[in-house]
C-alpha cells in the first residue's frame, strides 16, 4: 500500500512538473560569443566579471499565433518619455547574491537594445552589470582620468582633465561606463506582468537561474591597453 501511495505521489508530481514546462513560460538566454544559451537552474554559467551580462528575456507562446504584449524593460539608455505614450514595462528582473545560508538583493543597471519575436518566442534584450559600491566606482574611474591626464602633461587637455569641472565631469562619465561585476555566485529572477487587456492575461515567473562571474581583469586595464594599442598604430 505505502509502495503504491509512493508511486501516486511520484506520477502526480510528474504531472504537475510536465504541466509547469507547457507554453506559455518565461525563460532567459545569455548572449556569448558562441550564440545564445538558455541558462538553467542547476547549471550555473560562467560570465566574466568585466562585461555585461548580455540576457534576453524570452515568452515562449504554445504556438505563433498567441498573443503577448512585446517584452519592454525599464533602461537607462531609454529616453525619458520613451514610456508617456506606451504602456509600463512588463518585465522585471532580480539579481541575489549566493553565499552560505544566505540571499542579498544586489543593485545593478540595465541597458536594452529591444526586442522582438522569433515564432512562438518573444524576447526582449537587457544588458546588466552588477554594482560595486558607488564609492568604489567614484574611485576607480577617478584613477582612470588622473592616468589619461599623465598620457598627455604638456596638452591643453590634460589641464581640462586636471581642472574640477573637467575632471568632475569625466569621472562621473567614467562611473557609469566601468563595468565591474564582484566575483561571486549569483542568481537571477525574471517576471512578466502584462497590462494590456487584449494580449494574454497573467503573470510569469522564471525559475532562478545561476550565474557565476570570474575574475577576468579589470574594465579599465582593458580600457588602457586597448587606447595605448591605439596611439601605437
């Protein structure tokens, strides 16, 4: 009787696993240099700790002729009133950090390219990097300015470069572009909550997915020698 209630079980809950895998589900891709990955729950991924982390949030439909409102994401390089005339953005992401017995929230920034649909897939890009501390950043790329002004002593830029309002300027520039995510392992969190009422009604949830970033150098090395390669030609 117990081997039988044990076999029930094990059915219903495979019933139920298989009836969570049916479309319409949410779903993310990272972006590598070989093509997009459909990233896993039990597969963490490896990213490097200086680049964005390229994602596509993806709706996929039971077939092509369903209808979903188009993925939109709130993004930094988004204009102001990109959403006045437009409903919200239906997509929202979370990124914890993974540590021993413990999940913490972490700040990140979001660029997108857009998106658009491929057959029974909708998706839309966001292009994330995991946030130091803005203390930290206001550092680094202060040391980045001072090493660009040392480039060029006697050049009227370098005294631009040294002065308070062109250095504020730069630095605050430089903050935003130094990309630096902390090593670590992370897990992320997609969610999809239309608001149209003529699309598909309901919310999505991805399953978390695992990314582990690496050590691969830091942003403004890189930056370095790619302008002293330059000036080298």
């Amino acid at each position: 009787m117990i081997k039988r209630l044990v076999a029930l079980g094990l059915i219903a809950g495979a019933a139920v696993s298989a009836e969570q895998s049916q479309p319409p589900y949410l779903f993310l891709r990272l972006n590598t240099p070989h093509g997009l990955v459909t990233l896993a729950p039990d597969h963490p991924t490896e990213v490097p700790n200086n680049q964005r982390i390229s994602l596509q949030i993806c709706i996929k439909a039971k077939n092509v002729a369903d209808q979903f409102e188009q993925p939109e994401i709130r993004a930094l390089n988004q204009h102001p009133d990109y959403y006045k005339l437009r409903p919200p953005a239906n997509i929202t992401l979370s990124v914890r950090r993974v540590t021993a017995g413990s999940r913490q929230e972490v700040p990140f920034r979001v660029n997108s390219s857009g998106g658009g649909k491929d057959l029974a897939i909708w998706y839309v890009s966001a292009d994330i990097h995991l946030l130091e501390d803005k203390d930290v950043r206001l550092k680094r790329a202060g040391q980045f300015v001072e090493w660009m002004a040392a480039q060029v002593p006697e050049d009227a830029r370098a005294r631009l470069l040294s002065g308070p309002i062109g250095r504020g300027s730069l630095v605050s520039y430089f903050e935003e572009q130094y990309i630096n995510n902390p090593p670590g392992d992370y897990e992320i969190i997609a969610r999809y909550t239309p608001s149209s009422p003529q699309n598909w009604k309901g919310s999505l949830v991805t399953p978390p997915v695992r990314i582990k970033v690496t050590d691969n150098g830091d942003f403004f090395d890189g930056l370095k020698a790619k302008l002293a390669a330059g000036r080298n030609r």
